[in-house]
C-alpha cells in the first residue's frame, strides 16, 4: 500500500480504501485488533462495515466478495 494506496467500490453503498494507520486511523485500526503501517478500511454507507479496518487482503476477502470491487 503506501503511495499506491487505492480506493475500490462494490454493491449496497461498499466502499474499501487502504489507508495509512496515523492518528486517527490507528487508533481506530488497534482498537479493531489491526497493526501495522497500513490497512484496508472498509465502510457502507459511511459507516464502517464489519470490524472496519483489516490488515490483509487475505483478512477482507473473508468479509467482502473481491470479485464484486471496482476501481474508483
């Protein structure tokens, strides 16, 4: 992630952004039980979805259909 960090939308208002964890982000992200530079934040709606902040993709894929996001 970092400076590629990307922004992908799916059905029912989905929104999945990776985001850097820095202020409020990681505070959000450690309350969530993620660590680290970076994350996937994930909010319908603008409401966080879910846990809201996963570490990997291999963590989104079990909350969210992949194949169902596109780019935005």
């Amino acid at each position: 992630m970092g400076d590629d960090r990307g922004s992908w939308t799916g059905p029912g208002g989905l929104r999945v952004t990776a985001v850097r964890l820095s202020g409020a982000h990681r505070v959000l992200a450690e309350f969530a039980g993620v660590r680290g530079p970076s994350a996937f934040l994930v909010t319908r709606n603008g409401v966080l979805a879910g846990r809201g902040y996963y570490a990997s993709v291999e963590d989104l894929a079990e909350v969210v259909d992949l194949a169902e996001l596109r780019a935005r």
